[in-house]
C-alpha cells in the first residue's frame, strides 16, 4: 500500500471535524458527483447525434469529432496550469466558477447551434472543457480530503464513476432531446443535473474547501515529468482513453449508416458502453487488491488483452443482442484501465507529488481523449469503419504491449 506522506494534508487527519465521514459530508461527495454528471453528459452528447450535427452545419466527419474531441484538448492544456491553481485556491469557489462557466457554455452552444455557427459551438466547447476539468481535479481534491480514510476509496470510486454514468445519460438521452426540441438543446440541457447537484453540494461543502499548503516544488513536478514509470503509466491512460472516446464517438454513427439501427436505438445500445464503467471502474481496485494482492499490471493487461479481439470483431457482428453483448463486455474491459490509472501513478512515484502524477495522468489520459474522435473521423471519411475498427483494436494491442512493459508498484 502507498504510505502516506510525513506532511500529508491536515484534513487527512481522522480527528478533524473536516474528515467526518457526516451526513453532510456525503451531501458533498453526492453533490460533486452529480455535477460531473452533468458535465460529461455535456462532453459527449454531440456523438449521439453526430448525423444530425453533420446534416445541419453541414460539415465532415473529421470536424464533427471535433465537437467532442476539442473538450478533452482544452483539458489537456488546462488540467496542470488548473491543478497548480487548485493546490493554492478555495476548491469550494473553483467548482462554483466551473458550474457558472458550464451554463455560459451550454446556453452559447445552444444559440450557436440554432445559429448554424459552426465556430461558435466549437468555442462554447472549449469554454466547458475548462469547466470539465476544474469540476474533475476540484472534486477529486475536496473529496479526498472530505472523507475519512476509511471511506476515502469508496467515496472517489463513486465520485470518478459520474463519468460513465454521465457518458450513459448523453448517450441514451441525447437523440431525444434533438428529436423533441431540437439539436441545439444538447448542449443546454446537461446544464440542469449540474445546477442540482451544485444546489445540493453547495450548503454541504461548507467548511471543506480550504486549500493545501504543501503544494510541490518546481523541482518535485519536474522529476514526475523525467520518470519513465509515470509515462509509461500515463501512456497506459493514453492508450485506454483513446478507445474508450473513439467507441463512444463513432459507435452509435456506425450503428446507424452500416447496419441501419435508428438513431435512438444507437444511441441506446452504445450507451451501454460507458455505462458498466459504473461497475468496472469501481471494481478495479478491488479486483486488483483482492484478486491479485494489490498488483496493478495484471489488471491492465487483461482489460487490454479482452478488449482487443473484442474490437478487432466487432464490425463482423450483425445481431443486436451480441452487439449489445461486445459493447457490454469491451466497455467493462476498457474501462478497468480508466479505473486503475489514477492509483496506479500514485503509486510509482513519490507520495509527496502523488498529486501532480494524478495531474499528469489526467493531462496525457485525455490527450489520447481529444485525439481519437478526430483521428477516427479521419478514418472513417477516407476508408471506413472497417479500417477505424481494424486500428482501434490494433491500438489494444499496443496496450498489451505497454502493459507488459509497465511496472509493478513497490509497496511499503
């Protein structure tokens, strides 16, 4: 297990009022939760309705994978410049900005979009990427810092499984909402569970929002970055977003011009995709713990080396039930990396930057986020499906490889 560091945060202290595992505390671990619900709802919806975005701004596939590749490239540049902030600002006013800059966002995508400005809905994106990853690494921070340590784990598990359940809800919920008002709506309506879960996590952060004072050195961020372990850990990340983004992406858009599935159905049967991440992103720590006596690499080289034939087959499929089933399956695969990555990295450096490897890991993670829409539509418009499937399951094998190569965490 990772030892704690000798000036860890005083608030890890289990005598803290602010370390009580309360009632309102976990108002505070539901609240940010719900908020990064709505906001990777938010993130991923444009995919849902990709066809019909297509048809209305009349625009390629390359530039429609923009849409929700530029949020994860916004993040990407953001997330360290915001972590560096967030070690010495008031977490609690950092995700009442993020939630305020979200409805700006969704309120200019949505006239944007009635306007057919094209530009204007890929600026609003770049403005809610800020607020995606302020609302990530600020509520990683405060409910790490809010719960007691017997809880904690339990307590981010749930925090970071708002991802799926939020590329879920998009996915599933956003060709209705374009069906019912209008494409443009997207955009604002993920705005409302992000306001309810602020209204909730609101009065219940009271008092838990302090900043650290033991922020790391140029010099301590700088041996994160020369570390060959962290990389190779952050290329996992790379290599595990990149599917993750390119299945949710392009996989209802397939569904629906090479096997003619209505959009709705689509859009139904992707979101299953991210939706048992719920599971497996909690489960992989506990899987790796108790399974494999805290060893890391056995968990990422089986959620590669399942998902690779997995996605290699997955265009010879035709029946619906064994598409939902591969959809089932390789999202549970895929996504035990997603889960583990971030304790993983803790793991191989120094607990004292144990926090800006986690920053590192979100910044490469969600660069290969931000690149596989765009490279996938690039793809699909010059050769196929066949071929983007074809390469995406040659990108799991890469991850086997990495996997292999990975190193096991010593542990104290």
């Amino acid at each position: 297990m990772t030892t704690k560091p000798h000036n860890a945060d005083p608030a890890e202290n289990h005598t803290e009022p602010v370390a009580q595992t309360d009632y309102s505390t976990w108002g505070l671990v539901i609240g940010a939760s719900l908020i990064s619900t709505g906001l990777a709802a938010y993130e991923i919806v444009p995919a849902s309705i990709t066809p019909i975005i297509r048809g209305s701004l009349h625009i390629g596939p390359t530039s429609a994978g923009l849409l929700v590749g530029i949020m994860f490239g916004t993040a990407v540049v953001v997330s360290l410049p915001a972590g560096a902030v967030l070690d010495r600002a008031d977490s609690r006013t950092a995700m009442a900005f993020a939630v305020f800059t979200l409805v700006i966002a969704g309120t200019w995508g949505w006239i944007a979009g009635r306007g057919g400005d094209y530009r204007a809905v890929i600026a609003s994106r770049v403005l809610g990427g800020i607020a995606y990853v302020v609302v990530w690494n600020a509520g990683i921070d405060m409910v790490g810092r809010a719960v007691d340590g017997s809880h904690r784990a339990t307590a981010i598990g749930f925090f970071t499984a708002s991802g799926p359940i939020g590329f879920a809800l998009g996915q599933g919920t956003g060709p209705l909402i374009a069906k019912w008002f209008g494409w443009p709506t997207v955009f604002l309506a993920f705005t409302v569970p992000t306001l309810i879960g602020f209204v909730v996590f609101w009065p219940a952060s009271r008092g838990h929002g302090a900043s650290r004072t033991d922020a790391p050195s140029l010099r301590e961020f700088g041996a994160v970055l020369r570390s060959r372990d962290v990389w190779l850990v952050g290329f996992l990340g790379f290599l595990g977003y990149a599917l993750y983004l390119f299945v949710n992406s392009w996989g209802a858009s397939y569904l629906t011009q090479e096997l003619g599935f209505s959009l709705a159905v689509s859009g139904l049967l992707v979101a299953v995709f991210p939706a048992v991440g719920v599971v497996s992103r909690i489960s992989s720590g506990l899987l790796s713990d108790r399974l494999f006596d805290s060893r890391r690499k056995p968990i990422v080289l089986g959620s590669f080396g399942l998902a690779a034939p997995l996605i290699l087959t997955f265009t010879q499929l035709r029946s619906l039930p064994l598409l939902f089933g591969v959809l089932l399956l390789t999202g549970f695969a895929v996504q035990l990396t997603l889960g583990l990555s971030f304790t993983y990295v803790r793991e191989v450096v120094d607990p004292r930057v144990a926090a800006t490897a986690v920053a590192f890991q979100t910044s490469i993670g969600l660069a290969g986020a931000f690149l596989a829409p765009i490279a996938g539509g690039a793809v699909v418009k010059s050769t196929g499906f066949d071929t983007a499937f074809l390469l995406a399951g040659a990108v799991a094998i890469c991850g086997v490889i990495v996997a292999w190569r990975a190193p096991e965490p010593a542990y104290s």
